[in-house]
C-alpha cells in the first residue's frame, strides 16, 4: 500500500523535471529529500503530501541552520483531483509549524484540545503534531514568491 507521501513524489519529480531541474531522490538524516539541479544551482526539497484536508506535520524535525537565503525548501504536494505544488523556504515552513502549534496549543491551555478518548494520553505528552492548513501555504507563496528561482 502507498502511503500519502510517496504519492506525492511522482507529482513532484514531474514538477521540477517539466521547469528542466535532473531529480535524485537522497535523504538528510532520517528524512527522503530530493535534491534538484539545474545550471549549476542545487536546491534540496523535502516535501509533504496531502490528498484532503491539511498536510500533517511535526515540530520534532531535525534542527534547521539555515535561512531565508539557503538552498533547502519544502514543497507542499497536494495530491487530490487538482493537483497543486507550493513551493517555499524551508526556514519559512518551519516558522510557520512551530508558531503555528504554539498558538493552537495556547488556545488549548498548553495541549491538545479534547477530541476523543484518547485525548486524556495526549494530554500527558507534549504534542508535536501540528496540521498545515492550505491558506497557511498560500499565505507563503505570496510572502516568498522569489526565493525558489
């Protein structure tokens, strides 16, 4: 069975090889990224799929020590009927998981808001889980509209 991800990279190599960028798929610790190149300009992606809804993701990833300047990017691969890439600095995508979980969790007293039965685990563990909302995404491709080229 083919997970959500993996969907999304047939779409996103075909994204990047249709602008003219040679694809490899490599890893950057324990994450498959890919690494783009084209005219001597090397750009590393990692990405997230989606199929509906929001792209799920985590404040756990490794470190970043880049910024706005660097060469590492997260693309935002929707994989439903009308599939659409966003593509925006990776330093960029991180501010917004991180700020973004930080505001749920203050709406929700510092946790996880209650949804179900096992919510009461939850509660007991730091949430790391945070849900990308597409408006979000737009929102970054119109603040970082030049930066991938």
């Amino acid at each position: 069975m083919t997970s959500v991800r993996e969907r999304g990279l047939p779409l996103l190599r075909r994204h990047f090889e249709d602008q003219g960028w040679r694809v490899r798929e490599s890893t950057r610790g324990h994450l498959p990224v890919l690494v783009v190149d084209r005219g001597g300009v090397k750009r590393t992606v990692r990405w997230s799929t989606k199929s509906s809804g929001s792209w799920q993701t985590s404040i756990t990833n490794e470190p970043f020590v880049g910024d706005l300047h660097s060469d590492r990017f997260w693309a935002f691969v929707d994989a439903s009927a009308e599939p659409r890439i966003y593509v925006v600095p990776e330093h960029a995508a991180r501010t917004a998981i991180r700020q973004g979980h930080e505001e749920y969790l203050a709406r929700h007293g510092g946790h996880p808001a209650k949804t179900d039965k096992t919510a009461k685990k939850a509660r007991k563990t730091k949430s790391t889980h945070f849900a990308m909302h597409p408006d979000v995404v737009e929102q970054l491709v119109r603040d970082y509209p030049s930066r991938w080229h």
